[in-house]
C-alpha cells in the first residue's frame, strides 16, 4: 500500500485523501509526544494592565501594553487574569454611573433656573 506521506503537491494530496480513509495507515501511525497545547497552572503570572501572560519573558516589561513588573514584587502582576476582569467591568460601570449623575445633575439646574425664569417673568 502506498505510504500517505509521498505527495508532490497538496492537489494531489488532496486527491488522495477524498479517496482513502486515515484508519487504513494506523499500523504506519506513530505516537507524537510533542507538546503541543499547555494548560495555564495556577503559578502563572499576568500582566496587570492587560492580561498577558508573562511567563517566560526574559524582560520584566510586558510585550503587549509595555507595564513593567518585579517576580519578587506581587504587587506588579497577577495570578488571576479573571480577577482584571471583574475589575474592569467594576471600573467601567463607576465611569458610567458618574456621568449618569453629572448629566441628570445638569439636567435638574437647568429645569430649576428655567422655572425659576419663567416664574418671576424675565422673559
């Protein structure tokens, strides 16, 4: 049997493929004990502005937004990129709530000097 390997290019490779069926080479198959994917462990560090994870970095400044950090400094990173999160919807929603309070307060002095206006005739 033709080994699957030998293709001259990914037409014919292709052409093979719509043919023939990965389970007739499983005796050719071998085990690959490359890591290919790795799961977060809980010793991890991330970057406080924007949640990169910082392992491995041989500069202790974060590559994507530039926020420098100390490992011997927990203030500096995080171990929960969650935790930022939360944070920031927090730190939103307190931005939001301001505005809402200046523009009703607004809002509320202009409906009162507008009666007031009104009432005593100065226009």
């Amino acid at each position: 049997m033709r080994r699957y390997t030998s293709f001259r290019g990914e037409k014919e490779e292709a052409e093979f493929w719509d043919t023939h069926d990965s389970t007739d080479f499983q005796s050719e198959l071998e085990e690959d004990r490359e890591t290919v994917f790795e799961r977060r462990s809980p010793g991890m560090i991330y970057c406080l502005g924007c949640s990169y994870c910082l392992e491995g970095l041989t500069e202790h400044r974060c590559p994507e937004c530039g926020r420098g950090f100390d490992r011997e400094d927990s203030a500096t990173f995080t171990r929960d990129p969650k935790h930022l999160q939360v944070r920031r919807v927090r730190r939103l929603l307190s931005f939001v709530m301001i505005g809402l309070v200046l523009l009703f307060s607004v809002l509320i002095f202009f409906v009162i000097a507008a009666s007031r206006i009104f009432t005593f005739g100065w226009f």
